[in-house]
C-alpha cells in the first residue's frame, strides 16, 4: 500500500485491508510515522512520538479487534497511557507519568488501534485554541496562519494532515466539535455517562466532558463508539447501553425529523456571515431530504451559562493545580491567563459555584422542552471561520497589566472583594465569541455533533452541529450518515496533504456510492 491508497481509507477500511492480509500493521505505521515527519514542521500536531511502544505492540502479536492494525493517536489529556507523561499541555504536568491505562486506553488497544503518539492541546484543554507555551501552537492544515481549534486541535490537524483516518478527543465545551469544525472533519460528542473516563478520574469537568474521536467517515465514529461506550465499576453515571451497535443503527434511516435552527449567537456576539450561510444551506439540505425544519431555539438565557460554564474553570484549574504538586509536578509554572484563573478560581465561594452548578438543571429542562417539539436542535459549530492565531488573545498592554495584578497580589484582593466581576465577563466574552454554541450540549450532557458541510468562499470548512436528547447518538450517526451520502465529505482535504485531487467511484469508505481522495496522475 503507498500512501495514496492509504489517504484513501478510513480506519474501517484499513482494518479490513489487514484482516484480508492486505497489508501489514508495520507498513501502516510506516506510512502514518512518514506522513507526521512531512507534516510535523507545518502543522505541529503530534508533540509526543511512542514509535518504540507502537513496534513492541506489533511484535507483541498482530492486533486484533474491529480497528486492528490502524495507526492511532492519543491526546495528551486524560488518556493516561502508562509510563508516557499526561501533560495535560503543561510544563506543571509535564513530569508526571501514570502507572496504568485510563479504560478508553484499554478499550482502544483491545480495539486493535495501534498507538504511536500524543497529540497537542491547549494548557488543561480550557481554550478553542491550541497554542501551549509547552509544545508550541499547532497550525491548521488547511491555512498555516489559522488555528485547528481546541481543546483537540492537534487530534484534528493529525486527521486533516493525512496522518491517520481517526484520532482520540474528548469534549468538556467543544473540543471535539471545535477542531472538527475547524478542519472539515466530523466528530460526536456522546452522552454523559456513555463512556467511563476513569480509572483515574470520576467525572471531568463535574461531568462535563465526554471521551470521543474526530474522524473522515461517520462509521468510524460508530465504530469507535461501540469500542469505547459502556460504565466501569465506580463510574458516578450509568447510561443504559444502546439497542444495538451503532455501526448497525448508523445504516437505518433516520425518518423524518423536526428540526429547529438558529444561527444567533446565545450571548449576542457577532456571527460571521458564513457561519450563518453555513445553516441556511444545511437547512435547505435537510428539508431536500424530506426532514421538516424551521427557525427555533430553546429558551435558554445564554449569558447565564456561559456564566455557569466559566465557573467550570473557577473551580477546576484550581483543583488541577493541586493535583500536579500532589503528584510532584511544578504546580506553579502555568501559563499567564491560567494562573490569574487560579486567582479568579479561588476567590470563589462554594456557594456561589454550588450555585452555578445548580443552574445546569434549569438548563437541561429547558432544552429537553424544546426537544419536546423538535428531534434536533441545529446551529453553526463556529460563530465564524477558523480564526488567524492570536486572534481573541489579550492585548499586551492587557497582560501586561493582569501580570502586574496578579503578581502583586492585587488581583487577588480585588477578586475577594467582588470587584472584578467585569474582567470576569470579559474573560467569558472574549473565550467563548467565536465558540459560543457548544457549551449547552456539554453542561447539559446531551450529545452532539459537528458535521462538515460548508466551506467558505475562500475554502476554509465550517462545520455545522446538531444537538440530539439525552441518549440519542443512535439518530445523531443516522442523520450523519444520511447527511455524508446526501454531501461527500470524505474526499475533501487540504491541498497541502494530496495535492490535486479527484472523486474515485471505487469507495472504501462506504457501501454507497462516495468519493475518495486519489492525487491526479
């Protein structure tokens, strides 16, 4: 196999070329570890090889399991591996190394996934952005001087570079759909309790955050969801299994659904034209596929979750902090802005974070009455294309100035005295303007989607997300797959990785009809 034919599989796809003895799990790692060393200097996806752990995974006997033999990579938060560091895309973690496999570790070797690497983050994930002091930014392939989003933006650009079919995410905000959106890639982000992030940690995030891959086809993710999805023993939620895998139940048609769309910002920010075209032309998708779909939001104040959901921060970086000098990392080299959350964070009483955390279930109850009358909810992934690096970012005067306040301890003072209580919704403005739709999925622990259905005019892909009830990944994939044969996306790459491309009638991605990427000859 070269690489070309490699390009155009997914991980099913080379699964099954390895079980037919097609090709080798050693040729497929070769072919991913050569496209990273291309890609690396450009994109900055991968931050932490594990070659040597790979080949003694291969040599340990050939991989079993629904993906066996796939090149896989890790992110570099939450998914312990054990005697690889966890750092979390930061120099306080950066020396900290688990003594076993969180369960999706498990789950994804037990799968057949042979893992060679780590891929980048933002500090402790809390950013739309990838761009670690640690590792250094990773670049989106589609445009260098733009970021791949976040938090699993080296996941996404390790997808969107060739390097493999399929990488591991997780999703505390939008850190699955962020990057997938930003990379025309698809990814869901299951529901609460779906799959067990422990054994280390009960629930990320106050539950928050969901384990999940971005992906080239919808089957990949409902493969990979069948392999990561059930509880642990200990795991603080339990969801009932589904009623068959989803990689079946992707197959069946998804019926007619009512759907709801809005592209307005729930917080009032500006959204970008594109963003907005973006839904209109996935609503006139949908309606052409016999779907019934009309304007409608829930009725949900969006100020006031973003609000709850930057309490989030409040009270996890603190605790994060804490974590890393109780496991004998530099719990005070942090990033600039993470260190004035720690301030912020701490100055928080436990009433008032009891409180915000209370406010999901007002919440949850107000999207499950709008789920009451219509299947999905659709909005932009993105409020606009994927932004230039830098963009959002403070101001150096405003560092400057946050680095005097917090160094003298000002900050400190004037967050206990409740005067900071602007700053702190400009933090929350300025994080959440370009990704303001995603956190409703995640604090109410629905699941969701992105879906890679539009490009811009200048060809930068925008994704669409579609949030489902409590429990409904099975008609999320079938809408997801009836969308992907409706619109091809999986040919779709940047320029970079295949150069000029054409639509091949010979699919290895689907049993209809759909192009894969082949360079021109």
């Amino acid at each position: 196999m070269d690489f070309a034919e490699y390009l155009a599989c997914d991980a099913t796809a080379l699964a099954q070329h390895v079980a037919r003895g097609e090709v080798r799990p050693d040729e497929l790692l070769d072919l991913a570890l050569g496209q990273h060393r291309r890609m690396h200097g450009d994109v900055n996806a991968v931050v932490r090889l594990m070659e040597s752990e790979a080949r003694a995974q291969l040599k340990a006997g050939s991989p079993n399991g629904p993906f066996g033999g796939v090149p896989f990579l890790l992110k570099d938060g939450v998914q312990d591996y054990a005697g690889i560091p966890t750092t979390y895309g930061s120099r306080s973690m950066a020396g900290v190394v688990p003594s076993r496999h969180a369960h999706v570790v498990e789950r994804y070797l037990k799968a057949g996934l042979v893992i060679f690497g780590k891929t980048n983050l933002p500090e402790f994930g809390i950013r739309a952005v990838t761009d670690p002091e640690l590792f250094g930014r990773t670049n989106n392939p589609w445009d260098l001087s733009r970021t791949p989003g976040g938090s699993s933006g080296g996941a996404a650009a390790a997808v969107a570079a060739g390097i493999v079919p399929m990488a591991a995410g997780n999703d505390g905000g939008g850190s699955l759909r962020i990057p997938a959106a930003c990379c025309g890639l698809f990814s869901l982000r299951p529901s609460r309790g779906r799959i067990s992030p422990g054994p280390g940690i009960g629930e990320v995030w106050f539950g928050a955050s969901s384990e999940g891959v971005i992906s080239r086809s919808v089957r990949d993710s409902a493969l990979a969801l069948d392999v990561l999805q059930g509880a642990e023993p200990g795991d603080p939620f339990v969801i009932a299994p589904p009623a068959e895998p989803y990689v079946q139940a992707m197959l069946r048609e998804p019926g007619r659904l009512r759907i709801g769309f809005t592209s307005a910002s729930p917080i009032g920010t500006e959204v970008h034209p594109e963003a907005v075209l973006a839904v209109e032309r996935a609503a006139r998708l949908l309606a052409s596929l016999g779907h019934h779909v009309e304007e409608a939001a829930p009725q949900i104040d969006g100020a006031a979750l973003a609000r709850s959901y930057l309490h989030l921060y409040f009270g996890q970086i603190p605790a994060a902090v804490a974590q890393a000098r109780e496991l004998g990392g530099k719990a005070d080299d942090l990033e600039l802005m993470n260190r004035i959350l720690v301030t912020l964070g701490s100055s928080v009483s436990a009433t008032e974070l009891t409180t915000q955390l209370n406010k999901w279930n007002e919440f949850s109850r107000s999207l499950a009455a709008f789920h009451a009358q219509y299947d999905l909810l659709l909005t932009p992934t993105l409020a606009a294309p994927p932004v230039k690096h830098g963009a959002g970012d403070p101001s150096g005067f405003e560092k400057s100035l946050f680095g005097f306040l917090h160094g003298t301890g000002i900050m400190g003072l004037l967050a206990k005295m409740g005067l900071l209580d602007a700053t702190v919704q400009k933090i929350a403005t300025d994080n959440l303007r370009y990704v303001p739709f995603t956190q409703l999925s995640n604090l109410t622990g629905t699941p969701s989607m992105s879906v890679p259905l539009h490009w811009s005019a200048d060809g930068l892909p925008l994704g669409v997300q579609f949030v489902g009830p409590f429990g409904s990944e099975d008609r999320l994939l079938q809408l997801a797959h009836q969308l992907e044969q409706a619109q091809p996306w999986f040919a779709r790459l940047p320029a970079s990785v295949t150069g000029s491309y054409i639509y091949c009638p010979r699919s290895t991605v689907s049993g209809r009809n759909q192009g894969s990427a082949m360079p021109m000859m």
